[in-house]
C-alpha cells in the first residue's frame, strides 16, 4: 500500500511512519518541519494546499494525525485550533475528492467529543457534549468526514482516541510527572485523583490503525480507540512514582482544569469486532516510557 501520514513528526504519526515502513509499505511523509527524509512533503503552516501531492501519488491510506491536541491552547487560541482540527481537514478532504477518491481517509478525533458522559463505558452511539474548543472543533471534523462519505462517498472513518502514552510523548499527565519530580519531592497535580481515564500504549494505537485499515467499513462512522480499562489519575500517578521515581509524594490540588472531564472509559466492542487485542497493561506501557524519558536524561 502507499500510506500518507498527515503530521508524520508528531508523537502518534511518527510511530505511525515506523509502524507500516516496517510493514514494507511505501510511507509518504507530511509535515510542517524541514526533513531530508526520503518521501517527505513539507506542508506550509498557514495555506494547507495538498492538492500537489495528492496529484503525485495515488494514495491506497490517508491518516491525519495533525492538528492540535491541547484542550488550553484551545481557550486561548480558539480560531488557531479551529485551522487545525477543521479547516486542515476539509483541505484533505477536498485533495482526495478531486484527486484520489478511492483513498481510504482515518483522521484521528477525539475522547473529547463526549466531554463528561451520562454512563460508562461509552459507547460510539453516546450523546455528545464536548468541554472545550478543541472538543467541538474535533466534533465538527466528524461531520466534515460523514458528509463527504454521504454526498461524495469518499471512504472516512474517525477515530475518537482517548488517553494515548507512550515514547516520544512530551506532555500530559506522565510528562508532567517526571518533569516535576526532577525539581520538587512533591509533586502537584490538578484535580482530586478520583478522575479517570481510558490509557492506550501508542503501539496498541498504531496496531488499531491497521486493524481499522483492514477491516473497518469506511462509511463515516466513528470508532473508539482506547483499552477498555478504567484506572484513576491517582492510580496511574502512584503508579509511575512508587515504580521509578521513588520518594516523591504525589499531591492534588483539588481544582479542577477548564475542559478536563471526570470519568471516563470506552466501550471498544466496534474496534475488537476487527481484530484488535491490547497488548500492553499500564505497568508495562509506563515502565517502555520511563525508559525513553531516561534516554532523553543521558
């Protein structure tokens, strides 16, 4: 296949790159930064014209992992995020329905679009109510992406990610963590602890992507991409202290931060119903992490 990995120097399209390179497809690269990588586009930050590469290649796979995915950065530069997470996305869409309309298209979306769900685990089909900027600019490609399955029948699928981790990761919950710790033996954390979240490793993500790729019908619809398990922030922060950074307290604040939901946890029976297994459990996820933060220390 000829795959074309939108933001392929991010944290989720660079393990994207390396996954199905090694697969001995044929990977075309795109991104804002310069690279002498061969097969790499370099894509202007402000105009996203893809119509030349999309006349280049006749792409089998276009996945988006662009964007912005900062629910703060959404407050404060609402207009910024909506270019990232829609405009980009209607310009890709616009490529394959004039050049490459039997490319299959994955754009990754977002936990998210549910914002603090009336029930767990939650299922595709759960109503919507985003908390943030970045939410509803991420509920918005959706629909970009139904409608043109509908009325162009181009071949879409959005993939609502939850608690993605993993190396390469420089922000978030674990990130900030290590971060702290290094300055601080107390380190303080919004929230109560009590909160949770659906963690996926980013090998069981990309893994999920080539199920999808497979086996997922391409009618617009939007499927969960997360482990199934529910572990509470407190959960996961002891976890990562009292394995590799011992004698650090873990503190919350009590606050809650603009636009971060309670609970949550997906139901995943679409995305197993294609093949997919998760192969890493937290502790085996955190303890490849704090490897690579222990690289990026040397």
């Amino acid at each position: 296949m000829i795959i074309l990995i939108i933001g392929s120097k991010g944290f989720v399209g660079s393990h994207c790159s390396k996954y199905f390179n090694d697969l001995n497809h044929l990977v075309v690269g795109c991104d804002v930064t310069d690279s002498d990588e061969e097969n790499y586009y370099k894509i202007d930050s402000i105009q996203f014209d893809f119509s030349g590469l999309f006349k280049k290649y006749k792409f089998d796979v276009c996945i988006n992992a662009a964007g912005s995915a900062n629910v703060g950065y959404s407050y404060e530069f609402p207009e910024k995020d909506f270019e990232l997470n829609v405009s980009l996305v209607i310009n890709l869409l616009g490529a394959i329905k004039t050049n490459s309309p039997n490319c299959k298209f994955i754009n990754f979306s977002s936990a998210a679009v549910y914002g603090n769900p009336k029930e767990l685990p939650i299922k595709e089909d759960a109503d919507l109510g985003p908390l943030s900027p970045y939410g509803y600019h991420k509920m918005l490609s959706e629909k970009l992406l139904l409608e043109y399955h509908r009325f162009f029948k181009l071949h879409t699928c959005s993939l609502r990610v939850f608690s993605a981790y993993g190396p390469g990761l420089k922000k978030q919950l674990f990130w900030d963590i290590f971060q702290k710790s290094k300055t601080n033996n107390t380190v303080r954390l919004f929230g109560t602890g009590s909160e949770s979240r659906d963690f996926i490793y980013i090998s069981d993500l990309v893994n999920a992507v080539d199920c999808i790729i497979n086996k997922g019908l391409f009618t617009g619809e939007t499927i969960n991409v997360a482990s199934g398990i529910e572990t509470t922030i407190n959960e996961a922060a002891n976890m990562l202290a009292n394995s590799f950074i011992p004698n650090k307290e873990i503190v919350f604040s009590g606050d809650a931060k603009e636009g971060d939901p309670i609970n949550w946890r997906a139901d995943t029976t679409k995305l197993v119903s294609f093949g997919f297994t998760p192969k890493y459990k937290i502790e085996q996820g955190l303890l490849e992490y704090y490897n690579w933060l222990m690289k990026l220390e040397i």
